[in-house]
C-alpha cells in the first residue's frame, strides 16, 4: 500500500494548523501564568522600595485589584465549565422530553420507555451488575495486593506490574482481552488463550463473548483487571501511612496478623477505601469503552452509556438517548454527594 503525500497533502495541513494551534494556545496560557504574576510581583515590588524610600506607610493591597486578580484566572475555567459542562448538560436534559427529531414535546414518554422496554431493562440491569462487581472486586483485590506486597521483597516491581494495566486505554484493554476471549472451531489451533488452556485440558473450545450472562461477567474482569492497579496503589499509600506506633503497640499486645488486619490496618484506611470505591463506582457507571470493542453491545451486554450512543448516534432517538443520559446523571449524583459529605466529615474530625 503506497503513501501519496501529494493527495494527503490536505489532511497533512490540517495536521500541521492544528499543531501550531495547539502550540500558540498552550504557549499563550504559560506566558499569561508566568508574566501577569511576575508583572504585580514587580509593581508590588517598586512600591514598597518607592514607599520606604521615601518614608511613607507601606502601600496595602486593596481587595478590590485582589479580586480582579482571581477574576482573571477562574475566568478561563468558568467559561470552559459552562461552555463544555453546563450548556450540554441543560440541552440533554431539554432534548429528554422531546421526540427523536428534536422538535416535539413529548413530556415523560421517554422515561416511560426507558423502564417499559425489556431490552432497556436488561441494559439496566446489566449497568447495576457492573456497579455491585467491579468495585467490590477490585478493591478487594487491590486491597489484597496492597497488604501482600507492603514491605516485602521487590516490592516496587511488584506493584509496578500490578498497577501497568491502568497504563492501558480502555479499548485497548478490550482489544488485549478479545484475544484472551477468542475462539475458533475445534478442528483449528485455539488463538485464545482461554480456548487454549480449556483444550489443554480436555474440553471443547466455546465462544465466550457469546453465552450470557457468562459474557457480561468476562467483560467486568477487564475491568477489574485495569481498576485493581488504581485501588492497590492508594491503599498501599493508606497503609504505609497508618503510625508505627499504632503498629508497634498491637504487635506488643501480641495480636495475630489476621487481627491487625481488621482491628488495625481496615479501620485506619477506612478514608482510603471510600475514595477508592467511589472512584471506581463512578468509572463503572460510565464504561463505553470495553463493552463497545468487545461485544458492541450484543448478545445482552449493553450498559447505559453504550445504548446511550445507540440511541442517540446509530438509531436517531435523540430524546431516548438524552434520556438515557439524564438517566445515568442521575446515578451518579447521590455518590458525589455522599463523597462530599464524607470528605467534609474527614475535616472536621481532623
């Protein structure tokens, strides 16, 4: 296959436009970060040496200049947050009582639809199997790996290994696990390792991604398999932080390591595994990703965010998809707000 430049050349420039935009913008926002405080710095500066020169009181800073100077900097943010949160956010929650067209009112039709159509069902259903899985396997796992590999030998190669797969975008993760996961007919060499290891043994190859819920149960050990890294590495940190002292007098108290485990190092990282919980709570309510290059969806995997695109993009029911959306938003909330509140319970007891 033969690379024409010369009929690529287009692309190529478009290419190029957008490196040297992204280039002007990034180099833009730098300068402004370094010149604009350096630049009060320095007329602060020349105030003070003009004021004691001169003997006069030292000039204060006035909230007013304070003010405009954070203005400046939340600014940028302010606009991008409604500009790429906000706004989209009201338009699906508008696009959700209205037809697949977007130009009828269709009141709570599509909510109604939503909870009425067994295929919808099954995808929520499969969304809430997700939720209870992967969080409570990965961080059991994590948790077990942080507590076997804290201070033993090799242990910075150990956890290195452990923590690789975070390193992996989900497709790619999929794409790894798709060769893991495949088959081919009996009187052919199995490329999938699990094919493979069952022919070893004696069985019959099986098309795995095909046989639910078996299926929907494979593609969560991506998953876990990618999040376990991510809870092992913070309660590793957690554990490490736990006071020797702490330590020391239980080990002195002559408890067993099962002891310390649940009356010591569990209730000291109690903070640490909420965090880690709710992150992967969150990640797994919106996974695309894996089940999209897996399985598309097919053969009774589909998770809100994958029917979502369905909806919205393949099949043209933008007030189904909106109200998928809104949906999932609204999943997600009551475990933000119980993070908040864990979080603000953190301060006021420290």
């Amino acid at each position: 296959m033969n690379f024409d430049f010369a009929d690529q050349s287009p692309k190529l420039m478009m290419l190029l436009w957008g490196l040297v935009a992204f280039a002007v913008v990034v180099g833009g926002l730098l300068v402004l970060l370094d010149a604009v405080p350096a630049f009060f710095a320095r007329r602060r500066e020349a105030q003070l040496v003009a004021a004691s020169a001169s003997g006069a009181p030292l000039p204060r800073r006035t909230k007013p200049r304070e003010g405009l100077f954070a203005l400046f900097f939340l600014l940028p943010t302010v606009l991008l947050l409604l500009i790429g949160l906000v706004v989209p956010a009201i338009r699906t929650i508008l696009l959700s009582f209205m037809d697949g067209s977007s130009q009828n009112w269709v009141g709570l039709d599509n909510y109604r639809w939503m909870f009425a159509e067994d295929a919808i069902e099954r995808v929520l259903l499969n969304t809430l199997f997700w939720v209870i899985m992967v969080p409570l396997a990965a961080t059991t796992m994590g948790l077990l790996y942080a507590v076997l590999v804290d201070k033993a030998r090799l242990e910075v190669v150990a956890k290195s290994l452990i923590f690789m797969p975070m390193a992996i975008s989900f497709v790619g993760a999929a794409i790894i696990w798709r060769f893991v996961y495949a088959y081919r007919g009996e009187d052919q060499d199995q490329i999938g390792l699990l094919n493979q290891i069952v022919v070893s043994l004696g069985g019959e190859p099986r098309q795995w991604l095909l046989d639910s819920p078996l299926n929907t149960l494979l593609l969560i050990v991506i998953m876990v398999w990618i999040q376990a890294g991510f809870a092992m590495v913070v309660l590793s940190a957690a554990i490490k932080a736990i006071p020797a002292d702490i330590v020391e007098a239980a080990r002195l108290d002559g408890v067993t390591p099962w002891q310390m485990f649940w009356q010591i190092t569990l209730p000291s990282i109690r903070p640490a595994l909420i965090v880690v919980v709710v992150t992967i709570s969150i990640a797994t309510l919106k996974v695309f990703d894996i089940v999209r290059t897996t399985t598309n969806g097919n053969y009774d995997t589909s998770v809100i965010a994958n029917e979502m695109y369905n909806q919205a993009f393949r099949y043209g029911q933008n007030g189904q998809g909106s109200a998928l959306a809104v949906f999932l938003f609204v999943l997600v909330i009551p475990i933000v707000i119980f993070q908040i509140r864990n979080l603000r319970q953190q301060r006021r007891e420290s």
